[in-house]
C-alpha cells in the first residue's frame, strides 16, 4: 500500500499565529492586550413548515448577527477603557461611538494578512480585575464592545510570501 502525503491547497499559508496582532482604536494602537476574542458570526434563520411535507422544515436566512468583541488588558494609571465605559454609563452616547480595527500579522515577513473591522463600536460591560493579597499577578481588565458592523479584508497572499 503506497500513502500519499497530502498536497497543501494551491498557495495555502501556514494557520496564523494568534499573538501576532495588534488592536488600534480610532486610528491609534493600543498597547498590551492580553487578549482579544473576536465576534462570533451567526446567521438568524426562520424555520417555516411546509404543508404537506413532513420530512424537514425549511429554515430560511433572516440576518446575519455579529456578536461582541471582547479585549483585556492589565489596567493602569489613567484607564481609558474604563474612562470610556463610564462616558456610555453616564448616558454620553453622541461621542463614544469609535472605529476599531484588529490587524493580524503573518507571513515571510510579518505584514498584515487580515484585518477585522468594526464600525461605532463602543462599550457594553467592563468587569474589573480580581484583588489576592497572596498573589502578584497583574491586574488585568476586561472590556466587552458592541458594534454596528463588521468587516474582513485579507491581504494579496501572493506579496506575502515574497
């Protein structure tokens, strides 16, 4: 029995390295995010029945859902998330509403390869770190955006590997 090793997709790249990224709010980088969960996509159906088939229901697309964004970093001294948070908290809508972008970085040459999106995002819920007295971690924040959009662009892969 002759096993054939499995052919890479035509110009196929190695799977991206998940801490090669970089977070950018309103134009400007923000530094040491520990994290970064990005939304989950969904697509909302509608299930209608058929009369007089009874093998499966139809489920029809309604709307895409794109869910939240979610950043954590260590807090510190003069917080902007938090200060952000708090401006929705006090009813300050008309100026929290910010572009937000994630780059992915990756290739020969560590360029951008995908870039996320994300139209009027602004704060939902920000949760706080958690205080031990017996530990010295640092103390991390998290910050939960909501959006209006979101978008993918992907680099030209042939100028990657170059």
């Amino acid at each position: 029995m002759t096993i054939v090793p499995a052919q890479p997709f035509p110009n196929a790249m190695d799977p991206l390295a998940t801490y090669l990224y970089e977070v950018r709010i309103d134009g400007i980088t923000q530094a040491a995010f520990t994290e970064v969960t990005l939304p989950a996509l969904r697509v909302e159906t509608e299930d209608v029945k058929e009369g007089g088939l009874n093998q499966y229901v139809h489920k029809l697309p309604v709307r895409v859902n794109a869910g939240t964004l979610t950043l954590k970093n260590g807090i510190g001294i003069g917080n902007q998330l938090l200060q952000w948070y708090l401006q929705v908290a006090e009813g300050n809508f008309g100026q929290v509403r910010k572009a937000v972008e994630i780059h992915l970085y990756g290739g020969v040459r560590n360029r951008p390869v995908l870039s996320i999106s994300l139209d009027q995002a602004y704060p939902i819920r920000w949760t706080g770190p958690s205080l031990r007295a017996g530990e010295s971690a640092a103390a991390i924040e998290e910050i939960e955006l909501a959006h209006s959009g979101i978008s993918f662009t992907q680099a030209d892969f042939s100028a990657l590997t170059s």
